[in-house]
C-alpha cells in the first residue's frame, strides 16, 4: 500500500514509477478521490462545529424562556446531526474507495532494476557451478528408474486430480531429508528463528501480505473463511501485524518449513511434467523484519543464504535480477535464484528473494519505536525461499543421476539418511 501525502506531495514521481510496472496516470483517480474525501470530512468537520454552537445556544434560550428561539435551535441540532452522519458515512466510503484503490496498485520498483515487460529482459548478476555434461542423455527425474518407483502420479490423480504427487519410500525420505538440512542450515549457520506457523490464516493476513483483494483466485479458501497459505511469508510476516515493535529488536530473522498451497490459476499447460508445479508442495521460507535503513543489505544477505544451499548440495545455479514486467505485485526488488536441471537442459526457479519496502508494513500496520524517540515509523519487510523443497529435490534428483537410472545424493544430505549415499536403481537407499 502506497504512502497517500507522498502521492500528494510528488505525482509526477509517482506516475513516473508507476509507469515503469506498466501502470499509467496512476495519480490522478488517487488524487481527485483523496481530494473529494477530505473535502468532505471538512465538510463534516464544519457542521459537527455549528451542531455543537446551536447545542449551547439551545440551553440559553430555554433558561430565558424563549420557546420560539427554544424550538427553532433543538431542530437545527437535530438538522445538523443527521447531516454530519451522512457526511461521515459518505467520508468513510470515499475512504474504503481509496484504501481500495492504493492496495490495488503495485509497490513502486527500485531505481537500479532493469525496465521491461517479461522474464527475457531479466538480468543475471550471479552464476554458481557448471553443469555436469553426462555420457549419456540425461533424463527428467520423473523418468529415473529409481525414481518412479517412490514417485506416483496416477495415485494422486486417484486422491485428489492432478497436480499432486505421492511421495514413497526412499524418494519421500530424501525429500524429508532436504528440509532438515535446509532448516538446520539457517538455524545453526545463518540465524534465523525456526519458527512452526498455521497454514489457515485470516483474511486480513493475505490483505496484509497483498494477495488480497487482487489475487484471491491464486489461493484456495475453506468454506468457513480461512485461507490456505500460498507460502509462509504469510504468517510469518505477519507477525508484526498491528505491533509497534523496539528498534534495538530489529532485525527479526525467521525461518519455517510449511505446506503451501497454490491454485495455479492461469497456468493451464504450462510446466505440467512431473512435480514442478504443484497444487501443494513445501516450502522453508525465509522473512526478514528490519529497520529501512538496512533492508537493502538483508536482500543481499537472504539470497546469499539461500544460494548457500544450492551450494552445499553441489547443484548449478544463477541469480537474475528481475525486470519491472517480471517482479511480484508487492516487490521492490527481486533476485531469483534459478537451478540447474539437466532432465529440461536449462535453469528453473528454485527460489525468489523479494525486498517490499514498506508496502507490506503499511496494509498490516506494523512499525518500530525508534531508540532516539519520536513517532514510530513502519518497519521493512523481506521474504524468499530458502528453499522450494520438492523442486531441490528435482535438482538432486537430475544432477546426480547415473546411466543406469540410480541416484548419487550430495554428501550434506548422508547425515540425515543415516549414512545412505545413493538411490538405487530399483528405488532403494543404499
């Protein structure tokens, strides 16, 4: 949500922003509705005074016995009651119309990211490993004789429809075992607060985080209200919500491992082979809470700890800087972090570190009391995966593929497996 007086005091800065995420004369509706509400709660304002004047002088006259004067006053109290109601109700309408339109507009995007209209104008500013050049052609990890066998589309289909998977065996225990090491990584070595979140959260909440109002169809609802949680950014983000909280206590660093849940709406036929895209998947999720000043640096601290996964597991990657077409709704900036997977011989998503500023700070209304004094100012909020669980298993799988269908797991994982070091080509840990 946008800063109303800085739209105010700066349009042409505004729409100069604006434009570069594709939204053009966004101040001018912003404006003349801010304009008609304040005019009307001045308005208000104006007559509560002459209800309140005509109040006193009603007690005068009836002390002089002047009933004429008398009756005249307590009808226009009660003339200008009725109006100074309908002016505060017509005011907080133009009120909720202009909350409205501000949380439908997305967050104003850095000044050093690249301009552009989608994930061609991207830019890489990081690269991490080579990809290994098998003597063989290698395969998709859906395709891994050691694979399917712990991997099982049609029974998911069966369950639920498509888009799930049930994880069996070996392959569910590798799956379970990079969660760990990922959540012990960020814990032990990157300090961050494990912190164990519902996955059933309020509608303020997703207000809070902006994927409400404008993307309800992006996530699923109960039929009593609650809604299932596209990621952990929601609830851990919203912690702050509605709290002021000490500046010495920032940043504040968490980190969980949840169920998510997505609708994929708008994705039909698009990434569908295997497990890439799923209805629910998991997710350790990274949030960082911090004083303005220093969210920029905390951007490049989370990418680093996630790509710090990527490299303790062996597996190839890039980082790119996305373009203003390409970046989230509520995003400053933002550093994907792309794998490598030799089954598709090219990088996929793997995670998404995002820097909002105080767009989030300002839906949920959480702040921090500054150690000088002074009025409390809102806080910055960060979030990224660290990482999507299922498509690192992906990346283990296709990266450590051998000819004949087994599996050779990175070394990080063999604590968590007991010392098991490979899966077998009949799907076995071994």
């Amino acid at each position: 949500m946008h800063d109303i007086r800085a739209i105010r005091e700066n349009p042409a800065q505004f729409d100069a922003a604006m434009a570069r995420r594709g939204v053009e004369g966004a101040s001018r509706p912003i404006l003349e509705l801010d304009e008609a509400r304040r005019a009307k709660i001045l308005a208000a304002e104006t007559a509560q005074a002459e209800q309140n004047k005509a109040s006193k002088a009603v007690g005068a006259a009836k002390a002089k016995g002047d009933e004429a004067e008398f009756e005249r006053l307590r009808a226009l109290v009660g003339e200008k009651k009725a109006e100074v109601a309908t002016m505060q109700a017509e005011a907080k309408e133009l009120d909720r119309k202009l909350t409205d339109m501000l949380m439908g507009l997305p967050n104003l995007p850095m000044d050093d990211i690249p301009d552009g209209e989608d994930e061609d104008d991207n830019l890489e500013i990081h690269r991490w490993g080579t990809p290994k050049v098998f003597d063989f052609a290698p395969k998709e990890h859906f395709e891994l004789s050691g694979v399917v066998p712990g991997m099982d589309f049609e029974l998911a289909a069966k369950l639920s429809g498509s888009r799930f998977v049930v994880l069996k065996g070996a392959v569910a225990r590798v799956h379970r075992a990079l969660a760990q090491f990922m959540i012990d990584t960020h814990v032990e070595e990157n300090g961050l607060s494990e912190t164990w979140t519902p996955v059933l959260v309020r509608d303020d909440m997703m207000y809070g985080t902006g994927q409400l109002p404008k993307f309800g169809e992006d996530s699923y609802q109960t039929t009593n209200g609650w809604w299932l949680v596209p990621t952990a950014e929601v609830p851990l983000t919203n912690i702050v919500n509605g709290e002021t909280v000490e500046e010495s206590s920032l940043p504040k660093r968490f980190v969980a491992h949840t169920q998510c849940f997505r609708s994929e709406a708008g994705s039909a036929g698009k990434d569908t082979a295997g497990m890439l895209r799923q209805h629910q998947f998991e997710k350790v999720e990274m949030v960082s809470i911090t004083h303005p000043d220093h969210s920029r640096a905390e951007l490049d601290r989370m990418t680093d700890c996630a790509q710090g996964i990527l490299e303790r597991l062996g597996l190839p990657y890039r980082t790119i800087v996305l373009c203003t077409g390409d970046m989230g709704f509520g995003a400053r900036r933002t550093h994907d972090i792309e794998v490598w997977l030799p089954g598709q011989d090219t990088y996929r998503e793997i995670s998404s570190v995002s820097v909002c500023g105080d767009f989030q700070a300002r839906r949920m209304n959480g702040r921090f009391k500054p150690e000088g004094g002074g009025k409390p100012q809102f806080v910055h909020t960060l979030n990224g995966s660290g990482l999507a669980v299922g498509r690192c298993l992906i990346a283990v799988l296709e990266n450590g593929q051998q000819t004949d269908g087994s599996v050779t797991l990175p070394e990080v994982l063999h604590p968590y497996l007991r010392g098991k070091t490979r899966l077998t080509a009949e799907g076995e840990l071994a």
